[in-house]
DNA sequence: ATAATCTACGTTAGCGCTAACTTATTATGC
DNA sequence: GCATAATAAGTTAGCGCTAACGTAGATTAT
C-alpha cells in the first residue's frame, strides 16, 4: 500500500492552489473548464480520492448513518437495512450497522459508538432503551428515525415509523372470529418488546369487539425465533383440544408453533389454524404456506431515510409520525 | 442539539492541557490519578465523546471496517456480517455495511467509498469484480478479507477464507451414490458465482469417483433463490422421471426445487432426493426437513475480523489461506 | 474613462484531535 | 547535597480538507 495521495499531491502535479483542486473534485463553480478538467486528470491520474475522515472533519457533514438494530441475521431487520442502505447508497452516504442483540447495554455503547463516529443520522430500530435514555440519546444526533417505537414528545427532528401492529393484531382476529374460533392463543413474543405490548393491547380489544372471552392462559411470551414458538406452542396445546388458533409474534415463531403441532399430531390448519406476522420470503415456502400479516420491512427502512434526506435537505413538511399496515396474506395455515 | 462539546471544552473545565484531556480519555500513561479522575468525571458530566472523525485524521487509523457483500438479505450474508460485527463490537470497530446487488459497478463504487471513508480493512464477500481489477483495489486497503474468492498472489495485507466447495460436492454426490443415485441434476447457481464453479468442478470430479456418467444435461444455472430454484427444477423434472436426485446451490434454491417436485406430484425423497447447501436456520423447519451442507457463516466472519485484528496487532503468522469445510447433515429430503 | 461587477483563481485559518517534543516538579542514587 | 532520573504535566505542529475572505485581471455599465 503506497502512501495515500493527498490533495496538495494534487495540486502541485497540476500547479494550482487547494482550493482549485477542492472545486473540482466537489464540482463547485469558480474554475475554468479547462482547469477543471486538468485537475480532475491529473487526480484520476494519481489515484487521488479526498478523505472523508478530513471532509468530515472540515465540513462537521460526515455523510454517514448508524442504522441500528438487534440482530441482521432476523430477517425482518436484514430487510429493513436493505431498503435503507440502497437509498443511502443513491445519496452518497454510507452505513455504519450496529448489532445489540437485544442488550440495552450493548445498545447505549452502540449509541456512543455511533455518536463518537460522528454519524449525520441514526436509524434506530426496535430500541429497548426506557424512554427518558433513550431520548436523552436523541437529543445528541443531529437526525433520528425510530422504528418500531413511538415517540411520545414529537421533535423537528426525529421521526418516527411503526407498524400498525394493533391493527394487525385485529386483522388475524377478524379472520379467525369469522371462521368461528372461539379459542384463540396468542405467542406474543419477548414481553420487553415494543410490538408485543402493541399487538397485545390490539388482540384483546379485537376479542372484545368479536365478542371472544379473553383468556390469558392463552397469551404466552416466548423468545421470537422457530425455538420459541415450538416450546410455547408445545407447553400450550399439550393435553388439550380445545384451542383451535394461534397468533403469533413473527413467522419465525408461527414455524415453531406450526412444527409443535405436527409432533402433537394436530393438523393444520383443521385443527390449528396459524397465523404469523411479517411475512418472510420463507412464509410462502413453507407447508403449509403460512398465512401472516405483510408488513414492508424494505419501506421501513426506505421512509427511515427519506426522512433524513428531507430533513438534510431542509424540507419543511416532513411527516412526524408514519405507520405502515398490514396486510393479511391468507394462504394454508388458516381455514377458509 | 446542542453543539457538540470538545476536547478544548474539557480542558477549559477541568483547567488543564488538551493533552491531558487526550490523555484521561485515551488512558494513557503520564497523568496522576486525581488529575485523572477529575478530567474524566468533567468530560462525562459535559457529556464529552471525543470526535473519531478528528482523531482518525490526526492518527490515520478510524477504527473503522468495511463489510461488502451482494446482500443483507440473503441469510447466508447477514450470518457473515453477524460473525464479523460481533467481533468488531469486542475490538471497538464499527462497520460500514454496503450491499452491491451483484452489480459490478456498484461494487466498484462501494470500494471506493469505503475507500473515501479511509476504513481501516475491508472485507469483501463473494466480489465479483474481475481480477486484475480487485488485484488493484485491495493494494490500496491496508488489509482485505477475501471472503468465498480466491487470490493467486499472496500478499500479506491480505486473507482468504473459503468454503471448500468441491468437497461439499463431493459430500454430496457420495452419500447420493451411497444410496443407488444414478441420475443426478445440480441446479448450478447464478453462472457468474465462483461458488458455482468451484461446486460443478467437485461436482464432475465427484462423478467421476462414483462412475457415474458425467449428463451436462442435468446441471442448469438458476438465481440463487427460491425463485430460481423452482423455474430450474420445474424445467428440469417436468415430463420426465428418470432424475432421482438434486444438489442444490443453496438451501433457498433446494426450497424452491422441493416446491416444484411437490407441484409435479414428485415424492421427496422416494422420488427425489434433495440437498441443499448452507443450512440456513429455516433448513430444520421445512417439511421435508432438507438434508444440506452446513457452513459455518458466522465463523466465516468471525475469521475475517480475526485475521484483521491479527494484522492490526502485528502477528506474524497469520494464516493467509484458510478454508472451512462443510459437513452433510442429513434429514428428511434424502433417502437413508 | 472610471467605477462597478464578475471571473478565476489564491491565501489563511481552523475543524478536533494526537505525536512528539519541551518544561517544571518531585523522587532517587551515591 | 547535588546530579540524575522519573513523573506530570504543557506546547507546538500538523493530519487533509473546506469556508471565508482576498485579489488580480477582464468585462460591463454609465
């Protein structure tokens, strides 16, 4: 590895001043088109590129975003970094991904992390920060998109994008209520989670709307992958018949309910209708096909960074407060 | 936002030098303890973070890795980006994650942002990039990870870690002919996929060890997802019943092979047999349970980190070739 | 013809930090 | 008790870039 070229290297080889070879690099007026092009030759030429690190520094721009999240192996979440990164990538800017494995401590050291680095925006997704940390951090970022958590002070700054996870709730329900379920569990997932708490409060208003007693012996938090949903289904239908549908927390979690099903010997969706949440590219895949409430995890991530362009770029009408619904995709899992 | 408080900041509260300051921060030698201390507790209650972007410039290194790959998305990626965050978490790295869609102009792009961003090594997955021009770029990280891609001239700022592909062919095709398979298809992957040819090479060789005809027929390129995998089979199988057997690129082309046999009434696996290559999460959850070629994709990672920190730190024997070799798991989609 | 404006540059200072050197003070050796 | 060394600081310069301002010469206005 050669010695970097700076821009002075520039500049000398081409006999001008810094600030010519500053001009044309970031293409800003001032220089003759024959100067500007004798520059940006000689640049190619040396294999010169500016230093963001130095950019960054002179401009307080560093044209970079934090994006973080508990897991990017969760395919809800790889999903969400997707729709963000390939705009971020149209803007010129760069991602930093940080992983918290749903550890607030590691998500405070994630925060300063992304502080220290000087990021121009932090997209954070599913935060389980309490509230006052959690936006004491805000106030320190210049932009911040939430997903998946609300935002009870709205701020010019910080916007934030939920799923309509109560509504989703109700959809599943409707379903399962027309179909004449009358025992519905529900595997809502780890009980700190934002969604849980959410899609909780939205299936036991939709039992009442429905008419359907509420019975809490039937709602189990369990950790929000294929295990959890196996052992939560396994502990709940083991030794009795009566329960006849399952909502749960993600497909993940609708794929282990689905598989304790099958060791118990109950038929899906005749016995068991499932139903899951997110629709993974697997759901589709899977036998039986799982039905599940759609949620864009690629638009997530899209509006996370639209906002902050807006924001960037200094838009007045910038939407506070976005919520993406559901939709449920009825395929082998439920009855009907 | 407040403005950022700096280094000079703390220095005026604490009535001390900057470099002091720089010191308690950086916990660095030449300072009592009290005076410690205190500069410490000041810069907390100011809620001082030193700037990464001045500190990068002032000693060229930014504590900073770039992670290139074609997609997030693609669990067999995000377990590799997993694998590698987590160890940059513990080394006090952060990631710049960018995605490059296959496309060879985006990952020339991304380089050179990665570059721009002065990251301090790069690990690159599965670049498509040709050689003579990856050759060029990697001469200007101070260190690469080469992840799934070979380097004919060793260099040593740089690492390779494969997966051993042909072996994994060769797993494949000895447990098919253990089981009386004559005639085997390999749904190849995308054509451009140097996993691809590694495989279709152990394939071929692999055939020949069992004297098994050699059928250019029966092997079909496809996209590496459930999508290609299903138009491959389909087109494959459809009118015909003499192919017991398919080795898959990766586990969502064998998903979609597995949904096409289904809808050409084919029985998996008396009828076809099917193995898959990863063993992604979802491998064990399907039904049928697929039989695959594990990988270790975190380690695959994890490895790459290693190998930087073992460069950072100056070790000498860094091993610059390393190959991680798959193992067949079994389950449903086979017979035996 | 002279002032006013514009074009195409150049100069200077500073972003926030640290490496490398310098200085004052205290401890140690003989 | 005085030289020597160690400790705990401080000072200076510079990392590579750009914002802001400066300037010479050409162009336009009056």
């Amino acid at each position: 590895m050669n010695k970097r070229p700076t821009i002075s290297d520039v500049a000398q080889a081409a006999g001008v001043s810094l600030m010519s070879v500053s001009r044309a690099m970031n293409n800003r007026p001032g220089l003759s088109e024959e100067t500007r092009k004798k520059i940006l030759s000689i640049a190619d030429q040396l294999g010169y590129r500016p230093s963001g690190v130095a950019r960054a520094l002179a401009t307080k721009r560093s044209s970079t975003v934090g994006l973080m999240m508990p897991d990017v192996t969760n395919p809800f979440f790889s999903q969400i970094a997707k729709g963000a990164e390939d705009l971020a990538y149209a803007m010129g800017y760069n991602i930093f991904l940080v992983n918290t494995d749903e550890d607030i401590k590691r998500e405070i050291k994630a925060l300063h992390s992304l502080f220290e680095k000087q990021v121009d925006g932090v997209i954070l997704c599913s935060p389980r920060l309490p509230f006052d940390q959690l936006k004491k951090h805000i106030e320190h970022f210049q932009f911040t998109a939430l997903i998946n958590r609300e935002l009870n002070s709205p701020r010019s700054d910080c916007v934030t994008i939920n799923i309509n996870d109560a509504y989703g709730s109700a959809l599943a329900i409707k379903h399962f209520s027309n179909q004449g379920h009358k025992k519905i569990a529900f595997l809502t997932g780890p009980e700190e989670s934002i969604s849980r708490e959410r899609r909780l409060k939205g299936f036991i208003q939709a039992l009442e709307t429905h008419s359907i007693p509420y019975d809490e012996n039937l709602v189990l938090p369990c950790s929000p992958d294929t295990t959890g949903g196996y052992h939560a289904a396994t502990a709940l239908l083991s030794g009795r018949d009566d329960i006849t549908a399952i909502l749960s927390f993600n497909d993940l979690v609708a794929f282990g309910a689905i598989q304790a099903c099958d060791e118990l010997g109950k038929d899906i969706p005749n016995q068991v209708a499932v139903i899951g949440f997110d629709d993974i590219p697997l759901a589709s895949i899977m036998k039986p096909k799982l039905s599940t409430l759609r949620t864009n995890k690629r638009e997530l991530g899209h509006r996370a960074m639209q906002a902050f362009r807006a924001y960037t770029n200094g838009e007045e009408n910038i939407i506070r407060q976005q919520t993406l619904e559901p939709t449920l995709i009825l395929r082998e899992s439920t009855l009907g």
